[in-house]
C-alpha cells in the first residue's frame, strides 16, 4: 500500500461527513439558487473549490459501482430501443436515456486506477456488442 492510498484510507471517512455537513450547510443557510455576488456567502465560488476534490472520488471503489451501473443500464435501454416495433414512440427515449448513461460513464472506462478500469470494460464490451 503506498503512503497516498494509506492517507486515503485514513481521510476517506472524515471526508464523507465533511461533505454530508457541507451540503447540510449549504441546504440550510443558502437560498435554492447560486449566490453569485461575489461576497464570503457566495456558494458559487465555494462549490468551485470543492469541485476537484469531488472528481477525485471517481476512483474510489463506490463511484466505480456507479458507474458499472451506468454503463449497463445503457446497455438495456439501447436493448429496449432494438427490441420495440419499428415506429414505436418510446424509442426515442429509450435511445437519448442509453446516450446520456454511456456518455456519463465511458469516460472512466480507461486510466490508471486499476480499482475503476478491471471491471467497467466489460460492461463497455457489453453496452457496444
């Protein structure tokens, strides 16, 4: 285990309830639109710098099952899509839901975490066989 997994692993809860009170915080104390005034208040900017941080949890085991369920989801609604009669006016939806689930989850077929990417190219193979 490298010193940067072993730190990950020792934060990863403390970061959970950090993030459950920052987003119980923001619910409470901040109006259901951005505040963008430029002040200490301003939601905008906040989010902003938590937004890194947020992207860094696609590596981590959960995240990888969610998008695993993504991928293969898409594959279902594309299955439907095929599988309705020609003309059939849900296949229009079934094709644009397939779409929006790949392009959500594709992008983190490939890379280096191998935790992520030994699992989700088979549902890759799958979506696209």
């Amino acid at each position: 285990m490298t010193l940067t997994q072993e730190w990950l692993d020792r934060l990863r809860p403390e970061a959970g309830g950090y993030a459950a009170q920052a987003l119980d915080n923001i619910g409470r104390e901040f109006p259901s639109y951005p505040v963008r005034t430029g002040l200490h208040a301003n939601t905008s900017f906040g989010l902003s710098l938590a937004l890194p941080w947020a992207r860094r949890l696609a590596a981590a085991g959960q995240i990888a099952h969610l998008h695993g369920l993504n991928l293969s989801r898409a594959w279902c609604f594309r299955r439907l899509a095929e599988t309705l009669p020609p003309g059939d006016p849900r296949i229009p939806a079934c094709t644009q839901a397939s779409r929006r689930h790949a392009e959500a989850s594709l992008p983190h077929v490939t890379g280096d975490d191998y935790l992520v990417t030994h699992w989700l190219a088979a549902y890759a193979v799958l979506l696209f066989s």
